[in-house]
RNA sequence: GCCCCGUUCGUCUAGUGGCCUAGGACGCCGGCCUCUCACGCCGGUAACAGGGGUUCGACUCCCCUACGGGGCGCCA
C-alpha cells in the first residue's frame, strides 16, 4: 500500500502539466483522497445546514501527533461537534522529501485513539497540486502574480544588504513590474504573489483578537517554486476554499502566516475563514517543546497508561477554562468550548496533574473498558509479556474480579498492572525486602500457622468472612491486625504493599490464597 | 535585528474597574481515617513581573521597561 503512495507520487512529478490525477490513494488501510470536485461540494452541502462550521485539522506527516496537534485536533473537534459542524482531516504533504507514510498512518492511528473521528477520508493536500497551480496561473493572468527570476545569489544578497541596514527583509522582487518579455529564456522563475506593499492587514482572529501588519513587512511571497510545485501559503488557501472551510483553528504559530494566507484570499475574491490562532504548549522547564522533552509522539502517553479521556481533559484545559471546573466530561467540553475562554499564553505540559486526572478517569471507567485497554498497553509494558502469556481464562476472571480494588489505587494503567502482578506470580513468590522483613519477625510466621487452619476452616471464601475470621483471630492474640494482616499480605502477595488482603485472598480463590500461606507459614 | 503575541501561587487557571485582606485544581507540607498503599476528609504553604499614568477606586484600561514565546524559507 506503501509503494501505492509512493507510485502516485512520483507518477506526479514536480513540474507544470503534469496530468490531471484522479481517484483514491490507499495507504495503510486509510484513503487519501482527492477533495470532491465542485459537483461533490453541491452533493454533501445539502446535507449541511448553512451556519453548521466547517473546520479541519490539517497536520504535515513529518513525524507523529505531538501533543499540541493532538490539542489543535481536539479543539477543532469541539468546536465542530458543538455546533453540528465537520471536521475534515487534511494531510498537509506537499513537501514530498520530509513526509513519510508511517507519519500518516502515526497521525490517523493518534487521533483513532483519542477518540477523534472526522468526517469522510483523508485528504492529501498534494493530490491537489493540479488545482495548486491552476489557482496560481489565474492569479498570473490576472496580474495579481508574477513571475520572478531572482537568483539565490541575488536573494542572497538581498538578505545581507537589510540585514546589514537593521531593516527587516520584504521581498520586492524587481520582476514585479519590469516586462515579462525580459525575462530570460528557459531560466527557471518562481511565481511571487503581487502584495499591497503599503497599508495595513488585519486579522481578526477570534483568540488573538484584531492584529495588524504592516502590508510594506509583507513580502511578495513565493507561491510556486522553481520546480513548478505550489507552497503552503497558496496551497492552503486553495484547499480551505475547495473544502469549504469556514473556521480556521491551528497553532499561534501560523499567526504572520494568516496575514499573508488573506492576501491570496483577497486576490482570488474568496470568502475569508474566521481565524483562531491558538496557544502553544510548552514543556515542563517552560522552553519549546523539542524531542528531548515533552514533544512525545501521542502512543507514547498509551503507553504511559493514560486514557484517552484524562489527555482530551489536560489538553482542553491547558490554555481554555470553563470557570473552575476541572474534571469536563467529553459531553461537557462540547457544549461549552468557545473561542472566548482560550487564553492567549502559552501553557505547560504537567504531567503530575495528567496522572491525577488520570486516576479519577480510571476510577470511573467502566470495568470491562479498562480491562480492555489493560489488556491493548500490555505488549508495550514492562514485564507486559510475561502477563501476556499467563492471561487465560482463570486469570484474565481474577484481573476482571481484582479490577475494583486496584482501580482505588492507581493513576495509570501501568500502576494498575504493576499492582496487579500477584495475580500472575508463581508459587512459591518471590518476596521482596519489605515484605521479607513482616515475615521476618519471631511471631509473624507463627501467627500464620495458628491462623491456616481457622481459615481453612471457613465454608464462603469471600471478603466480609475473611475478615470476620481474622480479625476475631487476632483479637485472641491479643495483636493488632495490622500484626496479622502484614505478614498476610506478604505471604498472598510477596510485598508490604497491596489492596486489602481480604479482597485478595478472595480474588486469589481459596487453594491458591492457601497454598500461599502454607509457604510461608513454618 | 525587525514584526506580532504574552506575563495572576512551582504548574494549569478563575478574575472583564469596586464582590479580591485575589478563588479553584494539581503539586508540596502537616493532621485525621486506617490491615499496607491509595482514596477521602481537615488544615497549611504559595501569585497579580517592575515602573509610570487614567480613575473616587485598578489584577482588570493606557504607556514604558524587563522577561518569555512565535514568526521573519523555493518547510509546513
């Protein structure tokens, strides 16, 4: 399927005419498609009502969903679920040397987890270089674009010359107005966008509020190279207006890009998408996030434990705000997300608040979802194997029935399994220091030897019983329970830490609960 | 260097001129509960970057400075 990608391609060379392209791309298992003509945008308007918003999460594949995409993707989804609206998912791979497929298949496999879902198939931004270029040719016939003959080592000079004057470069490249019949033959060109140069561009963006540039620092941009291939700045425009986009939210990052976005808007007579530039999100020491930290693909925060709900609830809380509430329920942001409750700094990644978030989510999740995605972490996870292989039947109903109890006491999926390693350890277990020391005492093994048979005697092996039983044995000891329930839990579990010993001898089942007393009782 | 944006407890934030001796959450510290660990509960620590204005009154409005961030590609 890869090579499929691939074929198209370089099927499609980087140059003008190349042939108009049609049909899907298959790519691990996902389409890529082209946008729906015209005809198609009739078809599925019908199905849309006029103010519903269209908006699209629109990554590049140069890597996986880092957390501020996945933020970017989440407040897309929002917005566009509550108001009835789309979100549309478009690849941005125009930049065919950077992009990979496994990047895509990253991308759409992230957004799968979190729970994400957008309207009809990918969309491969560079399947459109035909409409690409057709725009920026229109744009050439008009005059509102022109063809640029500037060397790099023109450019280059350009660049040292403001530089050395401390004044801010803006490209006006003396093509603009000499006659194209100057031009020298076969030399390559680049087609540059005819900018106002004076006068101001305002952005009204619905988070940063009304920003103005300067039109004179607002270069002719570049809208297609020298190898007849159409930048992001042209192609963007072209695909937000074929795709009927009506609400641009991405990354603060994209802000000066907007200003320059608007001016191939004005020359093409478009309707203008309402813009939302959103924060970034930093690491913990405040500093971009780079790959050293923070900037972890989003299968790294699975693999961490967390569940998709917890990370959609520090996602949608870092930069936006309902009041003081903190736990939102997916229902909830839905209904209440809005442009007007997004901050304008930048915030933090936190993964302490993450994991108590995280552990409220795991407290409610329902049983059989959480031995789900238990079950989902476990290839990814120390010592996941070796659970992996002993989950049957007999244990996997012991993981379901000890589900309760471990839940109280875990943040992530990872601790839950860490905690839940009892359930798979061998006879005789292996103790660890602490849980060697409760039973190290002259009275703790001994204790154990007079309790076995009061416990054997019992005819109902659960919880409440147990206890009765225990408790009323140490209260003929004269010991607290605390003397007789340690070295208990370090004989059923082989460590001084653990849910209650009577939830664990009873999920343990009463031969196997036993047994491991027998071991370590003398 | 130039352009743009930001700055409330360690962190995420509430706050839209008087409700603020600045609230919540996470973290941290203490205590209670207790078969361990958690949970839960109670209590504590801790912030309006600095300086000028405007106003009867500024966390809130304006200006400057400092600091932080983003952008300044034939990358997206």
């Amino acid at each position: 399927m890869r090579l499929v990608f691939e074929q198209a391609h370089r099927r499609f060379p980087h140059s003008r005419g190349a042939p108009y392209r049609s049909g899907n791309l298959m790519l691990h298992g996902w389409h890529i498609s082209r946008i729906p003509t015209a005809i198609d945008n009739q078809m599925s308007d019908k199905t849309r009502s006029a103010s519903a918003p269209v908006v699209r999460f629109a990554p590049s594949p140069t890597g996986f969903l880092h957390i501020g995409g996945a933020r970017t993707a989440l407040f897309n989804w929002l917005y566009a679920k509550g108001r009835g609206g789309t979100l549309l998912l478009r690849i941005e791979d125009t930049d065919h040397e950077r992009n990979s497929t496994e990047a895509v298949a990253a991308i759409i496999d992230g957004l799968k987890w979190l729970e994400l879902d957008w309207h009809g198939e990918p969309v491969s931004q560079f399947a459109q270089v035909h409409r690409h270029c057709a725009v920026a040719d229109e744009l050439l016939k008009d005059g509102h674009a022109y063809r640029c003959y500037l060397t790099p080592a023109e450019l280059d000079q350009m660049r040292k010359t403001a530089e050395a004057e401390k004044r801010p470069l803006a490209i006006r490249s003396p093509w603009r107005d000499r006659d194209p019949k100057e031009a020298p033959a076969d030399a390559p060109y680049v087609i540059r966008l005819k900018t106002p140069g004076e006068g101001e561009t305002i952005i009204d963006d619905k988070v940063q509020g009304r920003v103005v540039f300067p039109n004179k620092d607002l270069d002719d941009f570049i809208i297609v190279r020298s190898d007849g291939n159409p930048t992001y700045n042209l192609a963007v425009v072209v695909d937000d207006h074929d795709m009927g986009v009506t609400h641009v939210i991405r990354g603060v990052d994209h802000l000066t890009n907007a200003a320059r976005q608007l001016q191939v808007y004005k020359a093409m007579d478009w309707d203008v998408p309402v813009f939302a530039h959103v924060p970034l999100i930093h690491g913990p020491d405040g500093a971009k996030l780079s790959k050293r930290h923070g900037a972890l693909g989003i299968e790294a925060y699975r693999e961490m434990g967390f569940l998709p709900s917890a990370l959609r609830n520090h996602l949608v809380r870092l930069g936006w705000s309902h009041g003081n509430d903190e736990i939102i329920s997916t229902g909830q942001m839905i209904d209440w997300f809005d442009f007007d409750a997004i901050g304008r700094s930048p915030g933090r990644f936190d993964f302490a608040k993450l994991e108590d978030l995280n552990g409220h989510y795991i407290k409610s999740a329902d049983d059989l979802e959480l031995m789900q995605r238990l079950e989902d972490i476990l290839p990814y996870v120390e010592n996941g194997a070796e659970i992996l292989e002993r989950l049957d039947a007999n244990t996997r109903a012991k993981l379901m029935a000890a589900i309760p109890s471990l839940r109280e006491r875990a943040k992530t999926l990872k601790e839950l399994l860490e905690g839940a390693r009892y359930l798979f350890a061998e006879r005789p277990i292996a103790l660890d220091d602490k849980a060697a020391k409760l039973l190290d005492g002259a009275d703790a093994r001994k204790r154990l030897s007079a309790l076995l048979p009061k416990l054997e005697a019992i005819t109902s092996w659960e919880a409440p019983r147990l206890e009765e039983t225990v408790r009323a044995f140490a209260e003929i000891e004269g010991a607290k329970l605390g003397k007789v329930a340690q070295p208990l839990r370090a004989a059923l579990t082989g460590r001084s830490v653990s849910p209650p010993v009577f939830d664990v001898m009873a999920v343990l089942g009463r031969e196997e609960a036993l047994a491991r007393i027998r071991d370590q009782a003398n």
